[in-house]
C-alpha cells in the first residue's frame, strides 16, 4: 500500500540529531529558527506586486551596494529569529557592515556563529524572478558566555558545521547539509511545512550547462574566455555545445546545476577585478554543499573550502558544480 506520510523538515532535523550528539538539540533549534524564518520571509516574497515592498529602501549598504526594501526585511527576520533561538551568539550578513552581536546572557552562551546572505539575487527582486537566502554555521572558537569576536567568523570553510539555501522560486525550497549529504526540502502552502521532497542529493559528474555573465566576456581571464569557447564548440561525444543557462540569482542557478550537472562560474571582471561574490556567505556554503552533492568548488586555482577568509566581506571569483567542468575551467586557468 502506498505510504502518504511526509517526512516534515523538523521530523528529518530531529531524526537526525542523534549523529551530533554534542550538539544536544542546539543545532536543530538553530536550523529550525532558519526554516521558520524563511518561511516568514517567503511569505513577503509572494506578495510582492502586492504590498509596497518593492523597490529601492533609498539607502546604500557597506559594499556600496543599494539595498532593497525586502533584503532589508529578510536581514531583519533572520536576525531576530536566530536572537530568539539562543542558540547563535552573532552573525555576519551582507547586509551589516561589521558582525552583529547578541547580549542577552543565553544568546552569549550559544555555540554557533552564522554568516548569511539573507536576501540573494537582488535585482531579481522588482522582476518575479527566483531568489534565495544562503546561510552557513560554525562552532565559535571564543569561550561561550561571552561575546564573539571576529575571528569565530573568519574560519575556513571546510570548519562549517552545516549550510543551506532557501530558493524562492516556483515552489520554495531549503536545500541543507550537516556534513553528511545533502537533502532539499519542497514547502506545501497548504500544511505550512517544508517536506522532504529531495533526499541525498547527488549532482551529475559530467554537466552540459555552463552559467555566467556573458556581458562581462571582454573582462574575462583568458582561461575563462578559452573555457566558454570550448563549451561552445561542437563535440557530441562530449555532448557540447553545451547549454547556456544565467538567471543573475546564485541561488537559483546554482540550485539547477546541482539536480541537472553544471557549472556556475563568476570570474573576476574589470568592475570587480577580485570576483563578486563574497566568500563567506556566498561561496563558502554553496561550495559546503556542492562538495557533498559531488561536486567541486573552486577559485579557478583553489579549493574553496580551504581558503582562509581575511575579512568579512571579502571577495573572491567563484567556479562551482559538476567535477568535469569545474576540472576543466581549472586546466584551461592554468594553462592561460
Ligand atoms: P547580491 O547578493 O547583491 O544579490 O549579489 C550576488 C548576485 C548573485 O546571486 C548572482 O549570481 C550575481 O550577483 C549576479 O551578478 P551579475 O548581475 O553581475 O551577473
Ligand atoms: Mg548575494
């Protein structure tokens, strides 16, 4: 007979919990602070058009960047839910020029950190195209009890504790892994829940997607540009040309990457000549999952998960997905 039971993301985060017995339940209240975060957030993401929440805030963030009234909106909700957890003694976002700490004497005596982009795909946001949230955790290095310092947010990636994504697409999802696979998690409107819709989640080995700002081309290192040219040439035992998908969301191209097999791809520009994308937030997590789905992330030269960050906001190009690609963007930077 036909099972109708659901695996709800709470059932799956408690079953779970006994393989981190030192967490003893902190990590899923945390992960569970997330979830009823996001789908606060998600509510407001899908009224949009409705509510006068489009549009520019009129203020300029740290990076220079103007915010949107919703990223300000979704920074200020998982803010809060993560104070209430008590679980997380701060948190680093793109929205807040330095980490935001909490003072109350239980967040003080949380374990966990957390670094998120709480809003991803910013100028997707006017347009009804898909967005995300992205949020990585680890354990603080200083004392619990007291505040923390900036060194508990500058660790390397491959110390996360676990990551995830929420994408605010056609249906909403979070997508997470505590280090041992990663599971994605479809939200029923109906029930209010998020349910287990993609268990252990692999990505294909060899892909046929290539995603990258292709208006940026002449900016490009020359590894880069030899990778885009090869990718479209004609081969059918390697299945190229390959296939061209950006929708300017990481989450959202990223995330088809991961259940189709391909490659994201964000060089250093001319306007960015460092990358774009912030590594503690942005690559570090996704590249946390792309690992455990099967996949690779890269600098074009380095692991990402074994990068030292220097500070918070730094930035770095960014290459993640299927193996093959991201193996073969890494031979063509290296030989170029
Ligand atoms: P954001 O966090 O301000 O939204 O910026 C990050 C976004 C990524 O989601 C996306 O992949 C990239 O920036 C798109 O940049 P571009 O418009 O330069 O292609
Ligand atoms: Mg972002």
């Amino acid at each position: 007979m036909k099972s109708y039971h659901v695996t709800t993301l709470n059932e799956f985060i408690i079953e779970r919990q006994a393989d981190f017995a030192y967490a003893k339940g902190e990590l899923s209240r945390l992960l569970y602070s997330i979830g009823v975060a996001a789908k606060i957030v998600n509510k407001k993401v899908n009224k949009a058009g409705l509510v006068d929440i489009l549009g520019a805030s009129g203020e300029i963030n740290v990076q220079g960047e103007e915010q949107k009234k919703l990223d300000i909106f979704a920074d200020k909700q998982f803010i809060g839910a993560l104070k209430a957890s008590g679980e997380c003694c701060g948190l680093a976002t793109e929205e807040n020029d330095e980490i935001v700490t909490f003072d109350t004497d239980m967040s003080k005596d949380g374990k966990y950190i957390v670094c998120m982009d709480p809003l991803d795909g910013s100028s997707n946001i006017d347009v009804n195209v898909s967005i995300g949230t992205i949020f990585s955790i680890y354990r603080r290095i200083t004392p619990r009890g007291t505040k923390p310092e900036k060194e508990d947010f500058l660790q390397i990636g491959s110390k996360q504790i676990a990551a995830g994504y929420v994408i605010y697409g056609s249906s909403t999802m979070m997508v997470y892994t505590t280090g041992r696979g990663v599971n994605g998690f479809t939200l029923d409107p109906s029930i209010g829940e998020f349910c287990l819709s993609n268990p252990e989640i692999k990505t294909p080995k060899y892909g046929t997607i290539y995603s990258i700002n292709e208006g940026n081309y002449v900016d490009f290192p020359e590894g880069v540009k030899k990778f885009i040219k090869y990718c479209q040439e004609i081969e059918p035992e390697t299945n190229r040309p390959y296939t061209s998908r950006y929708i300017g969301s990481l989450v959202a191209d990223f995330h088809r990457n991961l259940l189709k097999g391909g490659i994201y791809l964000y060089p250093s520009t001319a306007k960015d000549p460092i990358g774009k994308l912030r590594l503690l937030y942005e690559c570090n997590p996704i590249a946390f999952l792309a690992e455990q789905a099967g996949g690779l992330a890269s600098d074009g030269v380095n692991r990402i998960l074994k990068m030292k960050p220097e500070s918070l906001h730094q930035r770095i190009p960014f290459y993640t997905g299927s193996v093959d690609l991201v193996q073969k963007v890494e031979e063509f930077i290296a030989k170029n």
